[in-house]
C-alpha cells in the first residue's frame, strides 16, 4: 500500500532520548541549536515496525533471544529483491554493528603492523578499527574531478604492491555519497586478487541509491571474488532502526565464515537484543512502500537544498550525490580554515554539521550535511544559514 511522503513532515523532538545526535549537540552546544549532522534520519520509522515494536513491549519478557529460520529468510528476501544476490542461509551471521564486525575482522585476519587499505575521505569509525587494533592504516586518496570524486588506481595498486592484506570498502561511499560502478569494483577487485588482499564491504547504506546509478555488491562480480569478500549490510540506515543494533555478516567462504563466528564467541556476543530481531523482519518483508516513500522525500530535499545553495550560496559546490542521504559540500572557497566556518555555522547560524577534517585527510574545507530530515527543518536551518552567511549580498 502506497505511503503519503507527508507523514515524513513531521518534526519529532529526540531530545531526552540519549540521541547521539540531538541530545550530545545540546549538551555541549545548546538547545537552540539544529542537526544536521549524524547519519540516522529525523523520520520516523515504518508504522509496521512501530507496530511490532510496541507488540514486542507489551510482551513483558524480554529474556534471550536468538535467530531463527525467519530472519535468515527475511535477509535472504532482501539481498535477493534489493542487490539481486541470492546467497544460502549459512552465508549470514548475525552481529550487532558493522563497526564492530570490522574490528573483528581486522583483529582476526590480519596481525598488528599489517597494512590495511581504505579510500579517503573515508568514515572514520571504520577507519579507527585499524589502528586502534595496532594495524597500519594506508591512506589512498581519492581523486576530484569536475565535481566527482573517482579512485586513483595508480595510487592504490602502487600501496597494494607494498603489501596490503586488507581492504576496507565503502560501498556507496561515505561521506563523498559515490556509487561505485561494476567497472570500478572490478579493478579493486583485480587489485585484491592480484595481490591476495582481503574486502571487507560497508553496504549500510546501499538501499539509497539515487536515479542513474545501481549498487553491485562486489563478491557478485565471481567466484574468485565472493571467497575473499565480507559483505556488511544492515536494516539500521535503512529504517532508521540504528539503535536497535542489527547487522547482517554475509562471508561465502566457509573457513573465513567459521573463524569470524568463531571471533564473535570469543568476544562474548550471542544473543540479538529482545527487538532487534522481530524490527528485521517486518522492515525486510512488509515495508517495501515506506521505503519506495522515503527515498521519493529525501530525493525531493537533495534537490531543494542543491537549489539552495545555488542560489544562496554559489561559492559553495555540492557534488550530486549518487547515492546516500548525505551531502557532501565544498566549502574552500569562503574558507579552508575549520575554525572560521564553524564561526559562521555553530556560533552564528546555530547548525550543527559534520567537519570535512572528521573524515580524515582530504576532508579539509568540506562539510557533510544529513538531509533525512523534515523539509521544515532543513529550511529553518538552511534559512539560519543565509541570515548569516559571510558572504552574503548587501
């Protein structure tokens, strides 16, 4: 049944909910002040789920849990309807959080002082999983041109040559918000074969994927591929469920699957939360219109934003974004200097975004802007923006 895009107007307080987003900024920053920031969205999440969930609740034993034959299915179902991928029941392993699957597979995989490849600007918390497991992050940058950011192959099979075991993929890409195409994925994964590296896959946001472009899983490009690919995916961006902590593991080789299942019980984790898993299987299997829905607002508030910033603030560059619900917008020519933008941003318009520099090298002068948000709300802020911005008209 077709969902109304109004109900995403919305504007839901999350102060008082231990919100990372809402919550830490006013404790910090102020009340007064708006997010756009964090990536989880301001909308709430499918009236099915919010069913279930208060199902769930009313229960009142919230005793262990664990997954059973429907949520393999339901996992199954959307691999197979979303990326066209079918891949067996024993191929998925349930683990709360991607970040946390990375870091057991960079701990298990790979020995301290090993070099592990990622793409960047690049998200950070994937990044960290490296070197705060004693591993040597390698940095290769991408390259921008003409308002895209594309993979200098050069540079990486020149750092693949020099010993990488690992390679940590995002895919579509945050925060740049590309989608990499089957072409691109087949020359990281010759690279990978080439030089017997490991691909560790962040799909979490692959259900966002924008017109004219198609998200291809890597391990589908062949065999070879699929036995040396760690495939992450997860309901959590998808139906804003991030909190609940649900992520799908999906490993075709079978002795890399048994030694990460292994990793999981040396590392204490077992049983999903009480909702984690029943919130799965409604948003996989009866929540397809939501999303068809959601994705129809946040197209609508990327394009009235990029308009915005057209017309507002023409110096500013925001590269369309190909995938994602994130912008991420060039800012270098008011300044390149962090503190003087958060001037402007936090202590004169009261936004709050997040710093180009969070991602790491190659984020100097760019912010990131989360647009999963109620049209109103992007408003005011873009609006608090214009009032303030330091190089307005007279």
């Amino acid at each position: 049944m077709a969902v109304n895009p109004a109900i995403f107007d919305e504007i839901v307080s999350r102060f008082g909910t231990n919100c990372a987003k809402w919550d830490g900024m006013a404790e910090t920053m102020g009340k007064d002040m708006l997010a756009l920031s964090v990536a989880d969205m301001d909308l709430r999440t499918p009236q099915a789920v919010i069913d279930k969930m208060a199902e769930m609740a009313q229960h009142g034993i919230y005793g262990y849990t664990d997954p059973f034959a429907p949520y393999y299915q339901a996992v199954q179902r959307w691999v197979d309807s979303a990326y066209g991928w079918s891949v067996p029941e024993e191929w998925i392993v349930f683990c709360p959080r991607i970040v946390q699957a990375v870091s057991l597979v960079v701990q298990q995989f790979t020995e301290k002082g090993d070099r592990i490849l990622i793409h960047t600007p690049a998200y950070q918390p994937i990044a960290k999983t490296v070197t705060l497991n004693e591993r040597l992050l390698v940095e290769s940058p991408l390259l921008r041109e003409q308002g895209k950011y594309v993979i200098d192959f050069e540079d990486m099979e020149q750092r693949m040559r020099e010993g990488v075991k690992l390679v940590l993929l995002c895919s579509p890409h945050n925060p740049i918000g590309r989608v990499w195409t089957r072409e691109e994925l087949e020359r990281i994964a010759e690279l990978c074969c080439r030089y017997d590296a490991l691909i560790v896959s962040d799909d979490i946001h692959a259900d966002f994927i924008h017109e004219g472009h198609e998200h291809t899983i890597i391990a589908k490009l062949s065999e070879e591929v699929a036995q040396r690919s760690i495939i992450c995916t997860s309901p959590g961006k998808t139906f804003n469920l991030a909190s609940l902590e649900i992520a799908n593991i999906i490993i075709p080789n079978e002795r890399l699957r048994d030694h990460f299942k292994m990793s999981l019980q040396q590392a204490g984790i077992h049983n999903p939360t009480f909702f984690a898993i029943p919130a799965l299987e409604v948003a996989y299997t009866e929540c397809d219109d939501w999303l068809i829905s959601v994705r129809g607002y946040i197209d609508d508030n990327i394009a009235f934003a990029r308009s915005f910033f057209a017309e507002h603030f023409p110096e500013l560059i925001i590269d369309k974004p190909e995938g994602t619900y994130l912008l991420w917008v060039d800012c270098t020519a008011l300044s390149a200097k962090e503190e003087e933008m958060k001037r402007w941003l936090e202590q004169e318009a009261r936004v709050n975004v997040s710093w180009g520099t969070s991602f790491g090298p190659g984020g100097e002068g760019f912010i990131r802007l989360n647009v999963a948000t109620p049209r109103a709300l992007l408003a005011e802020a873009l609006n608090r923006m214009k009032r303030t911005y330091p190089l307005r008209k007279v």
